[in-house]
C-alpha cells in the first residue's frame, strides 16, 4: 500500500499557513503582474480571502490551504476569488467522481513506470516569455497494451506534478504535438464517454493556462477521433490550435535554447527524459498525498450535470459575499 502522507495540512481550519515568499526569476513577476494582476498586496489578500472560504464551505471537509496549491486557481483565475473558488470546486469535484482516473497516482505502480519508460511526454524547458514548453509524442502511448484509463492516469500524474510548479502556474504552457508512428488502436481505443472525460479535464476541470497548441503530421484515420475530442472543448481553447503537415514546420516554433536534438537542435532530448522522469518521481508523495483531500460528494455529483458552472461561480460569490470578504 503506498503511503499517501501529504507534506501540507489538509485540515481546512489550520490557522498555520506557510508564509508565500516570490523565489522565481524576474520575467514571471512581471508576467504574474501583467497577465494575471498579481502583486504582493492582491496574492496576500486572495489568499486569506481563499482560505476563509474554504474554511467555512459545508462542502469541503479536507483541503490544501498552503499557498501554492491556492495559487493554482487565483493565478488561473486572474486572481478573482469567486472563480478561483469554482475552480478548485470543479477540480475537486472531477477527482471524486472519477477516482479511477485520478486517485492513487503512482509513478512507482509497474504500469505507470511501463508508460514513463515509453516517454511520450517531455517537458523541454521555458520560453522567452516564461512559458512551459511540453513535447507529446502521441506514437509512444502503446495503442495495443494499455488501456485508455491507463493512459489517462498517466497523463494525470504529469498534470498533477506541474501544476506544483509555480512556473507553470504564472507562465502557461504550449504543446507540440507530433503524431508520427501512431496506429489506428491509438484513436479507436478510447470511447466516446473517455473522450468526454478527458476532454472536460484538459480544458475545463483542471487549472490549466494554455499557449498556443502545435500540432504536426496528424494521420487521416485520427481525424474522426480527434474532431470528435475538440467538440467538448471551449471555443477558446481549440482557436489555440494549429496543425501542420511536416515535422520541420512544428520544429519553428521550438525555440533553439530548448530544442531538442531529434528535432534538428542541440539540446540532449535522453537528458530533457531524465531530469523530466526525476522531477515526476521527486514529486511522488505530493501528488499521492492529494488523495487525502475530501468533500460533499453527492452535494457536488448534482450539480455536476446541470449548467453548474455558472451556477457554481455564482454560489461561490454568494458565500463570500455572506461572509463579508471586500
């Protein structure tokens, strides 16, 4: 049995709270100013602001309250707290209802160790403006071994290990995709519910800010699949896409401090795997210790269904509001 044993408090009533200190270089406290207004002042107030909530929220029986899981949601949300306040609802939420796709994730488990070994994502570093850049390499999932739910796990552990990071939280991220050496049982595998699923969490449940999205020789026998995933996602997220037809197109918008040698730069891809895999696995009781969060699972599994997001934003609002937070 894995330990699950959270380096930070879940007891939502702690009057302890680590005391936030900005160690990040200069370029992303002038992207946390410009993109999300954040400043010393607007995190420290959104943060106890958060944390009241939180405290007196009949929903949400255990919940991180340190600042950089908090800071998930505020800098996702621009630091508007009734919508950072949904959001973290929404994300609990969606870890509840499906605990098969988002508890217990452990890169130790041999499956999940079996899916890391095949490397197909790779995260490449910052652009010039902060932004984390990612490599998936959709061929590396084994269409014929695993299942979707395998996969998907695996991408939920990679999801909930950089969301830890704060570079990630102020800067965004931008993928780029490459389709080669993917096989039918890659797209005709996953299910039309799976597709839904995983769709709601890339673009809606989980605190995601994204870049522009680049993808590159995109097989035929995908487009069915691939048309049918984007149907779930916002408006806004599939205007980030862009599609192209030779790998040497999506190599120009990597840029060279980054680029990896397989993709015609300098930069030692086998060491990108390691340091990446490290990261994943330093991080391993952080992202087990996330199970120990809890909420009202049947209030939230009604209003899941319905138009909650709205509804949801609306409500967290409201209780602000009741408890007199300016």
């Amino acid at each position: 049995m894995a330990s699950k044993q959270l380096p930070y408090p879940v007891d939502k009533s702690s009057k302890l709270h680590d005391e936030y200190k900005f160690t990040l270089p200069e370029v992303y406290r002038e992207v946390a100013k410009e993109e999300l207004r954040e400043d010393d002042a607007v995190r420290e107030k959104a943060l106890s602001e958060m944390r009241h909530w939180i405290a007196e929220n009949p929903y949400i029986f255990k919940c991180r309250t340190d600042a950089k899981f908090l800071l998930r949601f505020l800098r996702y949300r621009q630091f508007s707290v009734p919508m950072a306040c949904e959001a973290l609802e929404r994300y609990l939420t969606v870890r509840e209802l499906y605990p098969s796709w988002f508890k217990n994730l452990d890169c130790t488990d041999s499956i999940m160790k079996e899916i890391l070994d095949y490397e197909p994502f790779t995260y490449l570093g910052q652009d010039g403006s902060g932004r984390s850049a990612f490599l998936i390499r959709y061929g590396r999932f084994n269409g014929e071994k695993h299942s979707p739910l395998q996969d998907a796990r695996y991408m939920a552990l990679v999801l909930e290990t950089v969301l830890e990071w704060e570079e990630f939280q102020i800067g965004g991220c931008q993928a780029f995709i490459d389709y080669r050496d993917t096989t039918v049982n890659n797209f005709e595998k996953w299910s039309l519910s799976e597709l839904k699923t995983i769709m709601d969490v890339y673009s809606r449940s989980y605190p995601l800010r994204y870049g522009d999205i680049h993808a590159a020789k995109m097989p035929k026998f995908a487009l069915p699949v691939v048309e049918t995933l984007l149907s779930f996602a916002n408006p806004k997220f599939r205007e980030k896409i862009r599609c192209y037809s030779s790998i040497s197109d999506l190599e120009k918008h990597m840029e060279d401090s980054w680029k990896p040698t397989t993709y015609g730069g300098t930069v030692d891809f086998d060491e990108l795997n390691r340091k990446f895999r490290k990261r994943i696995e330093d991080q391993r009781q952080i992202v087990l210790g996330l199970d120990d969060m809890e909420i009202d699972v049947e209030h939230y599994a009604s209003l899941w269904d319905s138009e909650h997001v709205l509804a949801e934003e609306a409500v967290a609002g409201a209780m602000l509001e009741q408890l007199n937070i300016q």
